[in-house]
C-alpha cells in the first residue's frame, strides 16, 4: 500500500522552500581551525580524534543527514589555510566521524576519484567516468546493500558547467502519488540493476531491487535509469511498455527544475548527503587543457 504524502519541508522540499540555502550550507566553527592549525603534524594521522571537529561533524550528521533535508555542503573556504593535501586529510577524518567507510570497487578502493576519463555511459561507462550530465540517480544502486552516505570533497571544480544538483526523494513520491499513482505502484517493484562489471566470476552480473521503497516509516529510493536499461538487457528480460512509461515519468518528475537544489560546488567544498532519501545529479561541464587542474572529485561511501 503507498503511503500518504509526507508534507513536512525537512523532508519534502524543493528549490523553492523557505531559506534552503540556509538548510544545508555551514562553515565549519573557528575552534575547528584552530584545532586544527594547532595539531598540523597530527593531520596525516589517519588514528589521531580531533574531539572539536568530531562533536561538530556528528552535530551536523544528525541536524542535516538524519533530522534535516538529507545533505550538507562545507564552505571550502573554511580550509583555505591549508594545503591540498592537508584538506584531502580533513575529508578524510570527516568522512570517518561520519561511519564506515565503503569499499567502492573490486580494487578495494575506499577514496574513488571522479573525473572524466572520456568514457560514456553508452557504451558501458559509470557515470564518475564522464563528463555527462543529467542522470539523476542515488550511489551504488547496483548493490545489495548500498551506502547511507556519500561524500564528496571537491579538488577542482570544472572550467565549466558540473552544477550539482539534489532533489528530494519524499517530494518526486508524493508528486507520483498525487499525479501517476498507478506507474508509482510498478516502482515498488524490483527492477535489474547492471553491476557495470563490478562483481566475481560466481556472482550475478545483476542485483534485484524495487527502486522506491518503505520500511521503519523511512522511505528510500534506488535509482540510476542507464543501469536498469542495461540490467534487464543483460539478464535478456525485456522491461514492458507500462515499465518504461513508469520510468520515463519519474525521469520527467526528477528533472522538474522546481523541485531541484543547484549548488556550484567550489574548491574545497565538501558535499554530505543521505543516499537513502535524496538523489543527485550535475550538469555536463567542460574541462580545462591542464590535466592538474582538470575537475576532480574525491568520493567516499560511508556506513552509518
């Protein structure tokens, strides 16, 4: 049975809900810094607590992850006193006080670097290997048990265009609800997720899972349309005509421009969100000739 619509702004929201901005963008406190300029040999140690950066970052974690709209962005500029690879260590000990950090990949990789590789999701690539935009989607939807969080700490933003973008997974529910109930009722139904590669030689190339979901009163998404398509063409499943009507009008919902937050993320910003409640996406950018200043991601999935 689907249920009712949750109206409450901390959950559904959209571009145009009260001081948004206000809802997810924070520094970080002077006492941080400071914490932190004051211990600089200590930051390349990945076992040593700073207690001020960890008592502020589970404050956000349950203001913003758990409580609140579903993500938070970090003012880069918060870390203009230190180096790069000084910042990459804060990142990293945000992302630790945060939960478990994720293996990515069959490379055991933790820390994944997204940037574009030349790849196309066409022809088979994942979408951190590209410059495309568009493809609204939450992280891992291909796996069994995905990530809660993700993280992403920006090195190098794009010579143009990579707008992020976050919607909200209770708002694209309710407007189904209210709109096209009957094509929400096939998204609680389980699809074929291609693993694009990423599994060993005794597992299914595929995952089997609904994409809307609700348990615990909670409700969670899983979604990136390229996967599905290619999932169901692996495992030689056609998806039926109301299926791809079903998904095309999700598309049409999550790229409604009035339900999505943009932000431009700069140099050093870091982006926290909850993978469960809110999809995300960027817009197709350009990069700059210098390969070391070409845009550059680093992305972490965590288990809270």
């Amino acid at each position: 049975m689907l249920q009712e619509i949750i109206s409450e702004k901390r959950l559904a929201w959209d571009k145009y809900t009260d001081n948004i901005a206000e809802n997810f963008f924070v520094k970080i406190s002077d006492n941080i810094t400071n914490e932190l300029k004051n211990n600089r040999n200590l930051i390349n140690n990945s076992e040593e607590i700073f207690p001020i950066l960890q008592q502020e970052i589970l404050d956000f974690k349950k203001k913003f992850l758990i409580d609140g709209i579903g993500f938070f962005v970090i003012d880069g500029k918060c870390f203009s006193d230190f180096s790069r690879e000084e910042t990459i260590e804060i990142y990293n000990k945000i992302c630790k006080i945060l939960g478990t950090l994720y293996v990515q990949n069959i490379k055991n990789e933790k820390f994944v670097e997204i940037r574009d590789e030349g790849k196309s999701m066409m022809s088979g690539g994942r979408y951190h290997q590209t410059k495309e935009g568009g493809s609204f989607h939450t992280d891992s939807p291909q796996w069994e048990k995905v990530p809660d969080f993700i993280g992403m700490c920006c090195i190098n933003p794009a010579k143009k265009g990579g707008e992020s973008k976050f919607v909200s997974a209770y708002s694209i529910h309710n407007k189904m609800l209210k709109e096209h109930k009957h094509f929400l009722e096939m998204l609680y139904e389980q699809f074929h997720f291609d693993k694009r590669g990423e599994y060993k030689s005794d597992e299914s190339p595929t995952v089997l899972e609904p994409i809307f979901s609700y348990n615990d009163n909670q409700l969670k998404v899983r979604y990136l349309r390229d996967y599905i398509n290619d999932g169901h063409k692996i495992q030689d499943v056609p998806l039926s005509k109301e299926q791809n009507k079903a998904l095309d009008c999700l598309d049409k919902i999550i790229h409604d421009e009035n339900l999505a937050v943009s932000y431009d993320l700069r140099q050093y910003d870091m982006v926290f969100l909850n993978n469960g409640r809110v999809m995300h996406g960027r817009t197709s950018f350009e990069d700059i000739e210098d390969i070391e200043k070409k845009r550059l991601m680093i992305r972490t999935w965590i288990s809270d």
